[in-house]
C-alpha cells in the first residue's frame, strides 16, 4: 500500500451495497490483513477483516446484497480519538481495497455486540466496511472524473477565508469533494487564515469518522498532515 496507489483509487472508488456471490482471493484477503495490521500498529486501533460476517443491522440489510466480508473498524474505547482515527485508517482500507478491484462501503447500522466483531471488552465497534465484488463494475479509466458520481458542494463551500488560497489548497479540495461522508452530509469545513490551513467538523460521532475519512483524501492530494482533532492544522510536506 503506497500513497500513490491510494491516491488513485480515489477517483474509482463509490459506495457498493450490493455484491456479487464471488470470494474474494486469498492474496488479496492476506494484503488487506497485512495493511490491517501495520495500521493497527500505527494508530492504536484493532480493525479486523471479518469473513461470513452477520453484523449489520436488520434494517440495513434491506440496502445491501451479499455483504459476505467486512472490515470489522473498532479500537480502545478509552481512545480520545477513536472515532476521527476510524474514519481516517478505514478510509486507508477502502481505498487499497479499491485498487484491489474490490468494491466497499461504509456502514454505522450494525450490530455492535455482534460476536463476528470480535469486540473485546474494552473496545468500541465504530462502525463497519462491507468488502467484495460488486453487481456494478468498477471504472477502469486512468482519467480523473470531473465530478463524482454523486451530488457534492463547490469548493468554494468547503473553504472559509478564500481570500488568497494558495493554488494546491483549492487543487486539492477535488479529492475532498470525492470523499465518502454520512448521508452524504459534507459537513467538513477548511480555513485558511493567515498563512495556516486547518480543517475543522460540528461535534458528532459521525462527524469525526467524515472528518478522519476528509482529511485522508485532502492528505493524499496535497502531500502533508493533519494534526488530530477539530480543528486540526495542516502541515505540508
């Protein structure tokens, strides 16, 4: 998994609620582990992927279609972070699943005690990635789309003080305008005041998963980091 590689799936990659009835190839199942694991190790949080899984709501199962693997995305409840950290690794997983030719979405209805999660007692489910090959076939263009597949705001409404932002700040806002959010809700805003870009979300569990998952794309397109947190502060590399 290599930022470039990342960075390109995020042009490919939509929401896929329903799956063909195909198993994923043991290759790909041991490299999505193996990125699991190194990105547990990074952040603190215990990820998983999970096969034959049953967690997801009963209402949610009316959306999806042969949802036979998930990344089951949890960490330490005591973790301050916990909710920003999911959003921002398990987008790191979808978009590597992506370039595996796999497609993902993203799932909060679940059933959080669900033992296919292998929830340990002082860890939190935040929420769930369905994983496999979809009805619909993924795009194979190199291209960058002009727009997503779905309704997103302008640029200009992800960024306060536009007031002479630099050009790789509104570049990149592209990659944010591609990210997936809740309902599709885009609630993360970026200001750039003074010489300082930082991006900051209202409070919300939510919110924080959007903000981890918004500031990962902006990341792979501009080249820096986030600080944790709303706001958090950018720093380019």
């Amino acid at each position: 998994m290599n930022d470039k590689n990342l960075y390109d799936a995020i042009w490919k990659r939509r929401s896929i609620r329903k799956y063909l009835e195909k198993n994923i190839e043991k290759e790909k199942i041991d490299q999505l582990r193996g990125s699991i694991s190194k990105l547990n190790e990074i952040s603190g949080l215990t990820m998983e992927f999970v096969e034959e899984s049953d967690c997801l709501h009963p209402l949610m199962t009316l959306m999806f279609k042969n949802t036979r693997s998930v990344i089951s995305v949890k960490g330490k409840t005591d973790d301050p972070d916990l909710d920003e950290k999911c959003g921002y690794y398990g987008e790191k997983i979808v978009l590597e699943a992506t370039s595996l030719g796999l497609g993902t979405c993203w799932v909060a209805g679940i059933k959080k005690k669900n033992k296919s999660l292998n929830i340990k007692d002082d860890e939190t489910a935040v929420c769930a990635i369905t994983v496999g090959y979809g009805v619909e076939a993924m795009s194979s263009s190199t291209e960058i789309p002009d727009t997503p597949h779905r309704k997103t705001k302008s640029v200009s409404e992800f960024l306060d003080g536009k007031t002479d932002v630099p050009d790789w700040i509104t570049s990149a806002m592209k990659a944010v305008q591609f990210a997936p959010t809740a309902v599709n809700s885009q609630k993360t805003r970026f200001r750039f005041v003074d010489g300082v870009l930082s991006a900051e979300i209202p409070s919300g569990k939510l919110n924080m998963i959007d903000l981890g998952i918004t500031k990962l794309h902006f990341e792979l397109a501009a080249g820096g980091k986030f600080a944790l947190g709303s706001p958090g502060k950018f720093t380019k590399q």
